[in-house]
C-alpha cells in the first residue's frame, strides 16, 4: 500500500506509554510508521477477516490507528488506498472491537458524526452490518449500552441507534431508552422516541408512549403520536388519543389523534 497519502494525527491518545515492541516483529522493516502498521492490519482482514498482528502489543496506538482510519476515510481520494470506504470503516470497527478497544469505539463513533468529515453513513453501515453477526454483535450491544449510560457518550449513541433501526437492539436497551425517552430533552429524547417507535408494540414501550400524548414539549407529543399511528385498532391507543383531543391545540397533532381515534 502506498505510503505518501495518508494524512491524519499519528500520535497516541493513551496514559503513559509501555516499552515499544518492535515493528520488526510484525515484519514490518525498522523505519515502518503507525500508517504501515494500519495497512498491514487493513490487508490481514480484507484477506482473512483477522488482523495478522496481536493487537494486544499495539494498545499504546489504538487511538493513532483509529485516527489514521478517520483520515483516510475522509479524503477526497479514500478509494485510490485499494480499499472502497466501507471497507475501511468494517475493518477498522473489526479491529477495534477484536483488540477490547471500548474507548476507542466511543471516539471512533462520535468523531465520524463531525459532518465536515463526512464519514459517519459509511461508519454507521458498517455498525450495522457487524452487529448482524454473531462474533461482534454481542460486543456491540454492550459497548453502546454502555455508551447510552454515559454522561459524555450518550448523545452519540442515541443517534446510531435511531436511526441503524434495528429492533433487537432497541429491545436490549428497552430500558434505558424508555427513561431517556420519557425524562429527557431534545434531541436526545427525540431519538429514544424514535428508537422505541421500532417495538412500539411491547406494551411497556405503548404505555410510555400514551404518556408521551401528553408531553409538554410539542415535538415530544407529535414524536409519540406519529409512533402509536403504527398501532392501529388499538384500544387503548384510541382511548388516549380521544382524551388528548380535548386539551391538543398544536393543529398537526390533532390531525395525528384524530387518526388515532377514529
């Protein structure tokens, strides 16, 4: 792969580094940089589906590599490294994730949603298709379960898992989504919405979102109303969409209730 292409901040986000392991050990020749090392990891899976290094010895880089794949994704020339974009995003989640890298899949998720990067669609597929598969979809759920919790990390989270539209996933953080999607605000509250919207049929979710109709923030109730819609001939949806309909003003959500109850 060439070398003189690749951009990017080739310095290490970790706490104080161990002792360098040789590149020579990875057959790499002595002057090889973290761009070599990433190539070589990038060649191992689109051959193998491994990363022909122990990624254990290069723990110290997970932030460089990870940051070497954010450059080369965003360049105007992804496609001329022999490799298309989405194969770069599948292959750099892969390492992440086979390396235990939780707090590199964290920036890795909420660097790529910079919108003057432009990366996040091939990001977010790549997201997509792995937690499809049964030897990372586990760890995916757990590292964005985790990421849903956080203070700093939640946000991110919330706006792949809206809009990937995955029902097993929105069903093992059922939890967790119904909280924010009833007790928080914005936009965040809006994706949860969103999200639950997918098993709009589980009668927890339909209950919390009957309680939703009557947010005080119209965007939340308009979010709620447009879910329970998917409902239809539902008792207890019709019943509370009547009982709306006596305090609505916000003429959109009438029109929405409206179908409800009828």
């Amino acid at each position: 792969m060439p070398k003189e292409a690749f951009g990017g901040d080739d310095s290490s986000g970790s706490a104080p580094e161990k002792k360098r392991i040789g590149l020579s050990r990875f057959g790499l020749t002595p002057d090889a940089n973290i761009r070599d090392v990433f190539w070589k990891i990038m060649g191992a899976y689109a051959a193998t589906k491994k990363p022909g290094l122990e990624l254990s010895t290069l723990a110290n880089d997970r932030f460089a590599l990870m940051r070497v794949a954010i450059s080369v994704l965003s360049s105007q020339h992804c496609e001329r490294y022999g490799l298309a974009p989405k194969f770069i995003a599948i292959y750099t989640l892969m390492m992440i994730l086979d390396g235990g890298w939780n707090d590199v899949f964290s920036e890795y998720l909420e660097t790529a949603c910079e919108r003057k990067l432009g990366i996040k669609k091939e990001v977010a597929s790549a997201l997509k298709k792995l937690l499809a598969q049964e030897k990372y979809g586990k760890a995916i759920g757990e590292s964005l379960s985790a990421m849903v919790r956080g203070r700093d990390t939640g946000e991110v989270a919330l706006e792949y898992i809206a809009n990937m539209e995955i029902s097993n996933l929105v069903l093992a953080l059922k939890k967790e989504l119904m909280i924010i999607a009833r007790g928080d605000i914005g936009q965040n509250q809006l994706n949860a919405i969103k999200a639950i919207a997918l098993i709009r049929e589980d009668e927890e979710i339909r209950k919390s979102l009957i309680i939703l109709l009557s947010h005080w923030d119209a965007q939340a109730r308009f979010a709620a109303a447009e879910a329970l819609l998917g409902i239809p001939d539902n008792p207890d949806v019709k019943a509370a969409a009547a009982k709306r309909l006596e305090s609505e003003r916000d003429e959109e959500i009438i029109k929405l209730l409206k179908r409800m109850a009828s």
